[in-house]
C-alpha cells in the first residue's frame, strides 16, 4: 500500500489575511514539501498541471526535477498532465529527462484535466476535447513503447520513422490514467492495462467500487492480469494533532477555494454543514487526526480496493508551516498505521 500527496500549487488569496502569495514563493514551498515527504518516508508526490493565476504549476515536469536532486526515494508524478492539450513529444521527453534526474522515479499521470484554459492558449478547439485526448494518449504510448515512432495522427502531424530522446532510466516509463469517475476513462485504462486514478473529492467514496470492478473487467477482457494493476485515490484532506484543530485549520481555505470554483460553474455554496459531513467516516474529506485518517485510508482500501492512496493538500492556500506538519503526520504516523494493518489484511488471503 503506496501512501503519498499531490498539490496544485494554489495562490489564492489566505482566507484570513487576503495575502496573496507570489508564484515563486509557492513553487519554492512546494519543492520544500516534497523533500519533507521523501524524509518522513511517503511513497509518491505528484503536481498537477494549471495555466490560470490562481495555480503555480504550469510546467509540473520542472518543479518535480527541482526535488529530484534533493530526494531520494519518492516517486514524482504530474496529477494531472493535461494531456489534450499538451505535445506528447514534450510530454515524453520532460518526464524522461525527469526520470534521469531522479534515477528512475518518474511517471506521468495523464488526464483530460477539469479545468479549460490551456485549450484556448495552445490553440485548440474544445470541440475536439475527446478526440484529442484519444489520440495523444495514443501517440505517448507509441512513444514510450518504440525509440523510432511512426505514427499518423488527425489533430497532430504525423511523425515518420523519428527518434524521441532522452530515453528513461525506466522501461517502461509509467503512464497512469488519471479519471475523476468517468466509465468510459476507467474502462480505456482498464483496456490498455494501465495503472487508474480515481479522483475521489466528493459523495461517498464506496461509491467508487464499481468504477473499480469495471476497471477490472475491461482489463480482464482485454487479456491483462488484473491482479497486476494498481488503483490509486486522489482526496482532499489535511492532519492536525486533533480533529477539531483539524477541521478548523483546513475549512477556511477549502471553503474559499470550493466557493471560487462554485461560482465559475454554477455549483451551491459550501458551508460549514457540508465540510463536516465530507469529513464523517464515509465521506470524501480525509480530515482528522493520525488514527482517524489512517482509519479512513484503511477502510477505502478494503472496501473500494485502492492500492495508493494520495492526500490533496492543501486546498487552497493555508500557512506552509500548517502543510510541512500535515506532511509529517501523514508520513510518521498515518503510513505505518495503514501499512501494517495493510498488511496484516493481505496476508489473510484479502485483495
């Protein structure tokens, strides 16, 4: 079981003093916050990729090489790429050239990406969003499977009998299908055997057992072995020495950036009564102290079956001192917690 974080570098306003802080500052934190992650001895880090003010990370490949140098152990994921809209030329070669930094601890999390603006500036047609991302995602796996590529596409040209360098340290390079509970991006990832994230951020994450057994099935039928896959969950929370210091620390910032988004899509306003039912025991909100939230963890992975498990933190923008400590909480304490009742599960004959 693969415990881990993700962000997506926010610099929205702090809800309790408007400072806003600069884009530098925060990607230096976030580089920050992965070396603390590889010491305390978490599995995975990942960034995902915006092009808008309010996120930090445009170029996820760059950040990631920056705590490269300075980490060990942990591997180092986008979450997502957003690859409709990006070149999966470039894909390849940032995350290669990362894998060579890190001595072979990169993957790639590619995803169609909830948010639209990087169409628009890389002059795409929303138009065309499914097709795009069915044809790129295509056009990455013929490259990370064959050094000279021959490949025909509609919405990129065609490359004939090319090299793509560097070439990774590993082979493959791991690709992940990054999927916010669609059926038809579970069941793609399940066809072409590949590892799945489920972005789990809202409702009950029971839920989201079927999408796993369908998952499955599609890579069943397909001739993969199922046993072989890995599942991973992406959810927002945070970890105090308390709960309620817990809940109080992560809501003010959670409420913001969830209202700035609601107002862009017509979502509900988000209150104290809805973060408190997402962070009870079968909600989406994994927020609490040490042994609630390994508690939680445990329990999606025995019910759902998850087999890595990432902390969206923060959500927001929250004071760095607050995230470096949920980080080593989640590192010293929820990991082993979940690790070895993991375990303990498994080898009693559970998957």
């Amino acid at each position: 079981m693969e415990i881990g974080l993700s962000t997506f570098v926010e610099t929205t306003p702090d809800p309790q003093t408007g400072e806003v802080v600069s884009h530098a500052k925060r990607i230096r934190e976030v580089v920050e916050e992965i070396v603390l992650a590889d010491q305390v001895g978490l599995d995975v880090f990942g960034v995902g990729e915006h092009h808008r003010e309010d996120y930090a990370a445009s170029a996820p490949a760059v950040i990631l090489a920056a705590a490269a140098s300075q980490t060990e152990r942990i591997r180092l994921t986008s979450a997502v790429t957003v690859l409709s809209s990006a070149d999966p030329v470039r894909v390849y070669q940032d995350f290669a050239t990362l894998d060579a930094v890190s001595n072979g601890r990169a993957e790639i999390m590619a995803g169609r990406g909830s948010f639209i603006e990087s169409f628009p500036l890389f002059g795409y047609d929303l138009s065309d969003y499914d097709e795009l991302f069915e044809e790129k995602l295509e056009l990455l796996l013929n490259i990370r499977d064959n050094e000279i590529v021959n490949w025909r596409g509609g919405h990129r040209p065609s490359i004939h009998n090319r090299g793509v360098y560097p070439r990774p340290v590993q082979n493959p390079l791991p690709v992940w299908i990054g999927s916010g509970g669609n059926a038809e991006s579970v069941v793609r990832a399940g066809m072409l055997g590949l590892p799945l994230v489920l972005a789990i951020i809202g409702g009950r994450p029971l839920q989201f057992e079927p999408l796993v057994r369908l998952y499955k099935r599609a890579a069943t039928k397909a001739g993969h072995n199922p046993e072989k896959l890995t599942v991973a969950s992406h959810s927002h929370g945070f970890i105090a020495e308390d709960m309620e210091t817990a809940a109080d620390k992560f809501f003010p910032s959670t409420q913001q950036a969830m209202n700035k988004l609601g107002r862009e899509r017509g979502w509900g306003p988000y209150d104290r009564s809805s973060f408190d039912f997402a962070r009870s025991f079968e909600g989406a909100l994994y927020v609490g102290d040490s042994k609630y939230v390994a508690d939680k963890i445990i329990h999606l992975r025995k019910n759902v079956g998850i087999t890595r498990f990432m902390l969206h933190c923060p959500v927001g923008t929250m004071p760095h001192g607050d995230v470096m400590r949920a980080i080593e909480l989640l590192g010293k304490e929820v990991a082993p917690m979940v690790r070895e009742e993991v375990a303990k599960w498994e080898s009693q004959g559970n998957s």
